[in-house]
C-alpha cells in the first residue's frame, strides 16, 4: 500500500543444479515510485522495455522495465475509480480498464488518448492478442474488440459467470474461465474487415 512496484529478477533455470544459493534466488531489480496511492495492477512488456503500474486513485505510470526510469503519467481526465485491469499491446499501446464507470481507454505510449469505450458489462478479466491488434473481454458474456478503436468484432453470451481469459500464442484459440471453475476453450478467429 506504499504506491511502489518492485521489479524482481528471476533466475531463468529454476530447475538449476547449481549449488550456489544466491543462483536459484530472485533478486530485486527497480522500485517503481511515483503513484502516490495503493497499486491495484501491473502490465509489462519486454519487447518494449516497459512496466505499467495503475493505481486506486486512476493514475497509471509508465516505468522503463531494464532501467526502473520514469517515463510518463496516463490520466484520462473525467474518469472515476481506479485502474482494475491494463495490458500493454507490442504495437505500444496501453489499456486501461476502470470498473467504477466500466470505462476502457486505449492509450499511445506517449499518453495520447487512442480510443475510449463504456463497456457494457463489469468486466472481470482482458487479455490480449499475441498481434495486440485485438481485445478478448469477459464478463457476462465473451467479447473481442480491435484494440485501437474499441470497436466490437465479436460477442458471444455464454450462460455462465466468466471469471478469466487468456489467448493462444498463435491467436487461434481463446480459453475462458468461469466462476464454476471450468475451463471452456474457443477456436474462432474473428474477421476483421
């Protein structure tokens, strides 16, 4: 609840024979500081060397993932609550989800607003495509939508309380969680067009 973000480094070969102690031990790289309330999420990017962090009060922060450096606020002016869930696409763009006014917002990495969209459900979890061109959505039902626009390619109801959401490394599969804790598994690509 300090409003910091510790960046740790982990060892690659967990399953190492090494005897050294110190070479199966996480070791902590950067302290995020800045948010000046309690951190409520992160998203990261290795590809482009960024860690986000959002926080209760709606700020989210841009941070340098090798070097811990600051490099800029995202605010979107006029929006309650604070940031529930965010990914960051390898095209550079930021999502940003607030739940208190179900607001989706799409940034650029240079804090410009790209796109802004009220989602029409609470949702519980977003995943990104491997692309990053597409959002996938859940709530009450399972929604994907271009992430620079927010504009909804698809949106299946499904009849059940979805509670998690991940996307295949090649985009072809979507596999969603439900409160019942079952896994369903959906092999569609929306058509763009």
């Amino acid at each position: 609840e300090d409003g910091c973000v510790r960046v740790w480094a982990c060892p690659l070969d967990v399953g190492s024979s090494s005897k050294r102690p110190e070479d199966r031990m996480l070791r902590l790289r950067h302290v995020l500081r800045g948010q000046h309330s309690p951190v409520g999420c992160v998203a990261a990017s290795v590809a482009l060397d960024m860690v986000a962090s959002g926080a209760v009060d709606g700020r989210v922060m841009l941070h340098t993932l090798s070097r811990g450096r600051y490099i800029r606020t995202l605010l979107r002016e006029g929006v309650r609550g604070g940031v529930d869930a965010m990914a960051i696409s390898p095209l550079g763009l930021v999502l940003v989800y607030h739940s208190a006014c179900k607001a989706l917002t799409t940034f650029d990495v240079n804090g410009r607003v790209v796109a802004v969209r009220e989602s029409v459900e609470p949702l519980h979890s977003l995943a990104l495509s491997a692309s990053g061109e597409m959002l996938v959505t859940v709530g009450t039902s399972l929604a994907v939508l271009m992430l620079s626009s927010l504009e909804t390619v698809a949106r299946m109801a499904l009849g059940v309380e979805l509670r998690s959401v991940a996307v295949s490394q090649d985009d072809a599969h979507v596999f969603v969680g439900t409160a019942a804790g079952k896994i369903m598994t959906f092999g569609f690509v929306p058509q763009r067009g």
